[in-house]
C-alpha cells in the first residue's frame, strides 16, 4: 500500500547579526499560505520596535511546496497554528531521510 502524499509550505529563514552577517536559520513548515501569513504575523509582532543585534527575517512571504512524510503532516496537524520551526540540522535530516522532498 502507499503512502499518501501530503504538502506543506516550506518558508527559508535567515539570521542577521551586527558585525557578523547573515547565515541561514532554518525553516518554518506550514500547512496552508494563511498558515504561513499567521506564522509570519506573529513572529513580527513579537519583535521590538528597534532593530535588535541580532534576528531571523523570513527570505520570502509565500514559501515553497514540498512533499512531506505522514508523522511531519501529523506533527504539523497537531499544533495549534499548523505550523513547526526546523533548524538547519533538523531540516537537512528530514530531507536526507525522505521526510521532506522538495
């Protein structure tokens, strides 16, 4: 029997730091494009009025769909907002292990 295909929008994150750059930060997985604009929202209105030393800034507002494994769309269903942050060694072993295809 096969698996059934599921999608979720993956959304690329980047850290800026005074005097150090910028790196990638990650990605934020979300179910739905309202998802993603909630997710978005939130993280902003958390942030101070003032430029902090140091933040993640989304790369986009739309994100990119991608494949994703049953237990990741389970794991995304369960959270209030749909929607779940990866750091870049979690991200990379969920690619590499065939949980997210993009």
């Amino acid at each position: 029997m096969t698996e059934k295909t599921h999608v979720a929008y993956v959304l690329t994150w980047t850290e800026s730091e005074s005097g150090w750059g910028m790196r990638p930060d990650g990605v934020s997985l979300h179910l739905t494009q309202d998802d993603v604009k909630n997710y978005i929202t939130a993280y902003w209105d958390r942030m101070p009025k003032e430029v902090p030393h140091e933040y993640s800034r989304n790369d986009s507002d739309s994100g990119k769909l991608a494949a994703i494994s049953e237990a990741l769309f389970e794991q995304l269903n369960a959270n209030e907002n749909h929607s779940t942050r990866l750091w870049n060694q979690e991200y990379y072993k969920l690619r590499n292990d065939g949980d997210i295809k993009e």
